[in-house]
C-alpha cells in the first residue's frame, strides 16, 4: 500500500511507547506475544514493534469463547498475553487462568 492508506499513516508504524513496553519484558526472537482484541488501529503498532523484535505475534480475536481462548493460548504457549483495544480487562483474566492452570 502506498499513498494516504500506506504504512507513513499514523498508527501504521510502531510506537515509541510500544517498542518501550515489549523491551521490557525482554523478550527473545522467535517468542509468541498474544494479541487479545478486536478492530483497533492499536494493532498495526504493535504489528510492527513485534517484528522489529523478531517476535510472532498471534492476533486473537476477542468474540471468541473463554474456553476456546484459553485452549487456543494454552497451544500457542506465549511469553506475553496483551490486550488492546476493548479487551484489556479480558486479558487479565485470561492471564489470571492461564498462571492458575500452569
């Protein structure tokens, strides 16, 4: 994409704040980060600060059932659960049973 819709948009690029938040978790290249959210611009920085990383990010839609996202992360084996958008109350939930459950 190129022109008013491209990646020079705002929000397309990774944040400043965002590339901070993901370095301090140090996180290693090759490590899944979990996405937990619906339709939000946030996520196209958080694309970007991920693969600056190196890391795979999995983008979990937040419609899905308690149990199937529990069943879903628990396969996937992420370092780090984030929320963003409207789910970042879910996503301490669901880090809160997947600690409970290890």
């Amino acid at each position: 994409m190129s022109g008013a819709r491209g990646r020079d948009q705002p929000g397309m690029q990774a944040s400043a704040k965002t590339i901070r938040d993901l370095d301090t978790y140090r996180l290693a290249p090759g490590d899944v980060v979990a996405a937990v959210g619906g339709n939000a611009p946030k996520i196209w920085s958080l694309l970007n600060a991920t693969a600056a990383f190196g890391l795979v990010l999995a983008v979990v839609n937040e419609a899905w059932s308690t149990p199937h996202l529990k069943h879903l992360l628990s396969k996937l084996g992420p370092r780090l659960v984030v929320g963003y958008g409207k789910a970042t109350d879910r996503r301490s939930d669901l880090t809160q049973s997947l600690c409970n459950a290890g």
